[in-house]
C-alpha cells in the first residue's frame, strides 16, 4: 500500500513536472508574433474580415495559461483599409485556460474578455445591412460549430487528444461602443458603455447573463454632429441564457429589460420594464420568440397630466426576422381609469412598409377621466356623456392610415355597426356606419367648441380638427381633408327636434366638400338637404337646398316650444328654397345670407280661436245685426302661403297670404336678421264667397282689420303686435264716407262694445281701446 501510494505521487509530480515545462517552453521559446499571420489568414478564410493584429500577442501563465492581443481591427471583405472606417475594432482581447485542468488531461476555457470594442453598422439606401455579407459567408461555410456532445467533459476516444470541458467561468465586454446608421430612415443609433458579464458560460445549461449599456438616437444618419439626442436611455438586460450552438438556437429565461428613457423637449423620464418567461432567438430560421412577456409602461408628459401614465400590456411575441413579420397573441392592455384592450395584432414588412391586422376589444370603460387627462373634455349638455364606452373591431393598416372594418362600437345609449378609415395624419377620413339611436344634443357643449389647452399634442391629426377662436370650422384642417362618409340612424335628436330613419352623406377633396344627401322622416313628413362647403375661396362659401313636404306644424312648434303648451297652429307644412352665404363666424354669416324659399300650409288651422267669429261679429255689430251661426272653436286654413327673399341677411316677403272660409289674410313684411328687427304688417277681408263667413253689406265687404307687429326678437313678444288703428281708421274712412256719418257714432260703439272686448282678448291687451278710439274719431 505504501508502495502504491508513493508510485501515484511520483506519478503525479512528474505530470505536474512535465505540464510546468510544457508551459515553460511554450512562452519561453515559441514567439507568438509568429502566429500573426496564421491567425490573420484563418480569419480571413472563415468569415471574409481582413484582420489587423496591430498590438503584440502575449502568453500568460499560473494560475491560467492564456493568450491575449491589443490593438486589432477588422474589414468587411467589400471594405477598402485605406479609406473605410474599421468594421470592428477592440483595444484588448484575452482568451485563457484552467492550468488545473490541464493537469487533468482536459482543456477547460476559464476566461474570456473583451475590452474597448467597437463595431460600426450601417444600412444603405435600399435597406442592406453590412453585416449580411457577414452572415452569409458564415451561412455558407461548410464546417460546423461544435455540438453539445462534443462540448461534454467526457473523455475523448484514446490517441485523439485531450477531453474538452466548454464550460467557460467568466465572458466579458466592457467598455463596448456600437455605431449605426440607416440611410433608408435617415436616422443613427450610438450604443455607449456596453457591458456583457456571463458566468459559468455551458451550452448544456443556462448560466446567468447580464447587459447594459446607454443609448442615443439621432434624426440624422451621422449622429456624431448632433448635440442634442432625440433619445437617451439607460437599457439593463438579464436573465439566464441557454446556447444551443449546434443549432444556433440561443435562449434567455426569465429575462428583464429596464430602459429609462428621456426624450428630446420633455423633462421626466419615461420608464419601460419588459418582463418574459422565456425569450427564443432561432439564428438560422431566423426567427424570435417570446413567452409571456409583460411590458410596464410609466410615461410622463405634459399633455398627459400631472400623474404619470401607468400602462401594463401583456401578450406573446412570435417574429419571422428574416421577413420582418411578427404576431402579437393574448394580447392586454390595462391602465388607469379602467383601461382594458385585448385582442391580437399580425405585423409584416416591418423593414419596408410596416402593416399590420387583427382584431381589437375594448371594455366598457368610461372615456371621461382620458379625454380630462389630454385636455379635450368638451362642455356637454349632458355631463354623463362618453361614461360608457366600447368597442369591437376588426383593423388593419399601416403607417399611413388606419382602417376599423366590421366595428361595433358603443357609445353610452346608442350603438353603431360598420367601417371606418382614417388617415393618421389627419387629412382622409372614409366610414360607413349604422346606428340606432343618437341624441347628439347630449354631446353638443354648452360654450364654443373651441380646442381646449394642449389638445392635439397627444395624437397626430386631431388638434388640427379644432376651430379657432371664435370660428365654427376648423378650415385649416378641412381644405386638405379628403372625406368619403355616410352614416345612417333610426332616430336622431339634434337642436331638440327628432329625425327618424336618417341617412346622412358627405364626400369632398381638395377644399370642397358637399353634402351629397340628407333624408330623413321628420314630424310625420320628410325633410332632405344637399349641401356644399367651398373652402377654396376666403371666405369659404356655404350652399344649402332643402326641401321640406307635409310635416306636422303643431308637433314640430311643440317640441321647439317650452313646456307643455300647446300649439297654436296646425296645418302640413311645404318649404322648398335655396341658401347661400360666406364667412366662418355665425355674424358674418348672417350678414351674407341670400336665397329664396317658398312656404306653404295645407290642411292648417289657428287652433283655439275663430277668426271668421271674430271679424264676422265685428262687422255684423257695424251693421248693426248679430251672428246666429254655430262656429267651430278653430280657425280653418283653405290656404296658407309666402314667398320669402333673402338679401344680404333681411328677410322680406310682399306676398303673405292666408285664405279662410270667406275671409282673405294678406300681408307683407321684413326681418333683419344680423340686428333682428322685424316689421310685419297684415289685414284681414271678408270677401264674397260661396262659404263666405258672414254676410255683410257689400261695402264692408273689403274693409280690412289691420294688425302690425314689430320690434325685435329679443324683445318682449307680448309688446310685438297690436292693431293697426290709423290704418283701421283710414279703411273705415273711405268705406262708409258720409253714409255713416254723424248717426252711427254712439249707437255703433254700444253695439260694438261686446266684440270689441273680444277682440282685445284676441289682440292683446290696449287692442280694444285703440279700435275704440279709432272708431270715435273716425265718427267725428
């Protein structure tokens, strides 16, 4: 035994012995400048990189044997050394061995490290990168990697050298710095500080990873000239990585991305957290891979609001590198206020034109709190609108627009089905949609609808659909809109009126835009509208036709009355007319207002009074008789109709007329509407007729009673109309002359004394006593 043991140590120290002097001879009489060009050509061979080994190679010993080389620099093969700057280049570079293991008989790679590196990427104008060529020269070499079983610590077959342990306790990059530039884009990315630390590096197993590094981007390919970066962040990225060489499969599990980034023109910092299960980059399928990542979003901006926007998405990753597509699974996005988005979103052409597609569902969510946090909540009429919100859709679409086919979307009690496109930059606008219900008074603000402070900073295109100050369209935004849109509803409310089974078509382009249509069933009868808006002129240009046909009067003037009052009127009412104007401010509208309508009542009737009781009372009590007749308690419409001009904003009208049974109503008059003062003036006839009202002595029978009404609109109604004494007694003066005379005076009042009170009922109040009076000097 002792024997034995004493042989083992004496074998050992010889093994120790010779592996000393094996190592001594090595650094001591084999000059590793010689190797220079060996090492250059091998490179040169395998990947096509010309290699300048400018610093001295140097070996290293106990307690590992290595070999390092400083100053090196690497050429693409299309690469001039001259002129081009260096594809890569590194200040250190250091490979070393386990002596221990050596002793073994194994050779165990203890360390590698890599300092000062530097590495220059770039793509052209048609989207080539300078690194394919690489890729495809390493593609196409015949000799593979090692495989996992020859990367054991087995035992090599007897006579074929040395067992090989690929379990490397330390890899390192410091002091990294990455340069690219795009020349397709336009823009330069700089990669400053990297660091890589990896730690008991095995392609069997994951071992522990770890980088970090700073990076700048630039709005310029040669980012180097910038002083001020468009983004600076701080990016640290770990996790376990599993190397599958043989397959040239590499794996990180568990990772964690942290990137704190500050944009350019904003103070805070926005902070990203990518999260993942397991992340799979399959280098030669080139494809990518990540399970269950989590993205936690913290944004700060100041049209974001004083709190800090907080976003949480979910979902899976699956890339085709190679073709730039990815597919977005089990996808959820949740937030603040109720947030919550899922679906699935495909992505293709992400090198060239990027798309996408999939499909998208919001929850009901209230859209109050967002549209408080952008600064865009508008005054509405009804302070619970947009609480309830949601939406289903298909979309695709790319950089330039976005297309919603299919849609559902729910807005607080209505609901619309259809398509809608819209470009991102704002200018195009296409949609086609259903709904049932709208009462779009609900969503009208109580003040002007003028852009709230910041609005449109958060989303391209919409603050440009904000009218200034004081104007009632965004004319700016809408002479380069490019709209195609119809919408359909089975009722709206707007203005407080209702309109059922509406459909509604706008189209235009190059700063004309027209209503094509506008039907709807409106109060028993039917109203339609064609429209055009010409903003290539200054001011803009208005045109609007309409044509209204038998609508319900009595039901229309109830709901643009207040309360509970009925109407004073019935009849199916008739408006065909045309109107034009310019300007962008209601004043200036007002003042250019010019066309003509024609208005006619069928069937129409004064509702509550008698008119032809009235007059035939009155003219009756003057020839000194009474009315034994039965009359109806309203006043019955044979016709009723008025031709209106508009000019330079007054209303006018000289052919007033209302038609009753044996009566004639005529009148005419104006209404001024920039100032809104108004002058009507109108006189009722008994005529002959053969359902005359009332027989009168046939010089009555053209006696007018006149009634004037003026002042202005926002004056008090009750002081509007009156009757018109001097005209009444100009009237009465030439009918009855001298016939009357002196004898008709006291008896004529105390006849008309009961008519009189009536009429002053029906006139208002003063009415009575002016035809009184009208009637003594008359007499006199």
């Amino acid at each position: 035994m002792k024997r034995l043991l004493s042989t083992l140590l004496a074998a050992i120290g010889i093994l120790a012995v010779l592996a000393v002097g094996a190592v001594i001879y090595v650094t001591t009489f084999l000059d590793p400048e010689d190797l220079k060009p060996e090492l250059e050509e091998v490179v040169k061979e395998r990947t096509g990189l010309t290699l300048d080994l400018k610093g001295p190679l140097s070996w290293s010993f106990y307690p590992r044997l290595g070999v390092g080389v400083e100053q090196a620099e690497a050429w693409l093969p299309e690469q001039s050394i001259e002129q081009d700057m260096a594809f890569m280049a590194f200040r250190r570079a250091e490979v070393s061995l386990a002596f221990t293991s050596l002793l073994r008989g194994e050779m165990a790679i203890d360390g590698m490290a890599l300092d000062g590196l530097r590495l220059n990427l770039s793509r052209d104008e048609r989207g080539r990168g300078n690194w394919e060529t690489l890729l495809e020269r390493l593609a196409d070499d015949d000799e593979e990697l090692p495989t996992p079983a020859s990367a054991s610590t087995a035992p090599t077959p007897s006579g074929s050298g040395p067992s090989v342990a690929f379990n490397i306790a330390r890899v390192e990059v410091k002091d990294g710095e990455v340069n690219y530039t795009d020349q397709a884009i336009g823009r330069s990315l700089h990669l400053k500080g990297l660091s890589v630390t990896g730690r008991n590096v095995n392609p069997r197993r994951p071992f522990p990873f770890t980088t970090s590094f700073q990076l700048f981007g630039h709005d310029t390919p040669t980012g180097a000239g910038d002083t001020v970066p468009k983004l600076a962040s701080d990016v640290t990225l770990q996790g376990r990585l599993a190397l599958a060489l043989a397959e040239r499969r590499y794996s990180l599990e568990d990772l964690s991305l942290v990137t704190r980034n500050q944009l350019a023109g904003v103070k805070s910092p926005q902070q990203l957290e990518l999260s993942g299960q397991r992340l799979v980059i399959d280098a030669r399928e080139r494809q990518l891979r990540l399970e269950r990542g989590t993205l936690n979003a913290t944004l700060e901006h100041a049209v974001l609001g004083e709190a800090p926007l907080s976003l949480v998405m979910e979902f899976a990753l699956e890339s085709d590198i190679a073709d730039g597509s990815a597919q977005l699974h089990d996808l959820t996005l949740s937030g603040n206020d109720g947030l919550r988005l899922s679906g699935n979103l495909n992505l293709a052409a992400l090198y060239d034109e990027p798309r996408y597609d999939g499909q998208l569902r919001l929850a009901p969510t209230s859209l109050r709190p967002w549209l408080e946090r952008f600064g865009s909540l508008p005054t509405t009429a009804d302070l619970e609108a947009f609480s309830d919100v949601a939406l289903t859709t298909p979309l695709e679409g790319d950089l330039q627009q976005v297309a919603l086919s299919g849609m559902t979307l729910v807005l607080d009690d209505s609901t619309f089905t259809g398509r809608l496109t819209a470009g991102l930059d704002g200018q195009s606008l296409e949609a086609e949609l259903q709904g049932d219900s709208l009462n779009l008074d609900a969503y009208l603000p109580a003040a002007s609808g003028t852009a709230p402070d910041g609005a449109g900073l958060w989303s391209p295109g919409i603050g440009r659909a904000y009218a200034q100050e004081g104007e009632m369209l965004p004319v700016d935004w809408l002479r380069e809109l490019s709209l195609d849109a119809s919408l359909t509803l089975s009722q709206l409310r707007l203005g407080g009126l209702d309109f059922q089974d509406a459909s509604l078509a706008l189209e235009g382009e190059d700063g004309r835009l027209r209503l094509s249509s506008l039907e709807s069933a409106f109060y028993e009868g039917s109203l339609a509208a064609t429209g055009e808006l010409d903003l290539t002129r200054d001011p803009i240009a208005w045109r609007l036709a309409h044509r209204l046909e038998r609508v319900r009067v009595d039901t229309l003037l109830e709901a643009l009355g207040e309360g509970d009052e009925r109407a004073p009127l019935r009849g199916r009412a008739f408006v065909d007319g045309s109107l034009t104007t310019h300007g962008n401010a209601w004043p200036v509208m007002k003042r250019g207002l010019n066309g003509r309508l024609a208005i006619r009542l069928d069937d129409g009737a004064i509702l509550d009074v008698n008119v032809s009781k009235e007059l035939c009372s009155a003219v009756a009590t003057l020839q000194g008789e009474t009315t034994q007749r039965e009359w109806a308690s309203d006043t019955r419409f044979e016709r009723a109709e008025a031709t209106l001009e508009v000019r330079d904003g007054v209303v006018e009208s000289d052919d007033i007329i209302v038609t009753l049974p044996g009566i004639d109503v005529g009148g005419e008059g104006w209404l001024d509407l920039t100032s809104e003062r108004f002058d009507l003036r109108a006189a009722a006839r008994v005529v002959d007729t053969a359902d005359m009202a009332c027989k009168v002595n046939r010089r009555l029978e053209r006696l007018p009673l006149p009634v004037r009404c003026e002042g202005s609109l926002d004056g008090d109604s009750a002081e509007w109309c009156r009757f018109d004494s001097t005209g009444f007694q100009a009237a009465i003066g030439e009918a009855l002359g001298d016939e009357l005379g002196e004898r008709a005076g006291d008896a004529v009042e105390q006849q008309l004394e009961g008519a009189l009170d009536k009429l002053e009922e029906r006139l208002g109040e003063g009415a009575g006593k002016e035809l009184r009076d009208s009637l003594r000097g008359l007499f006199k």
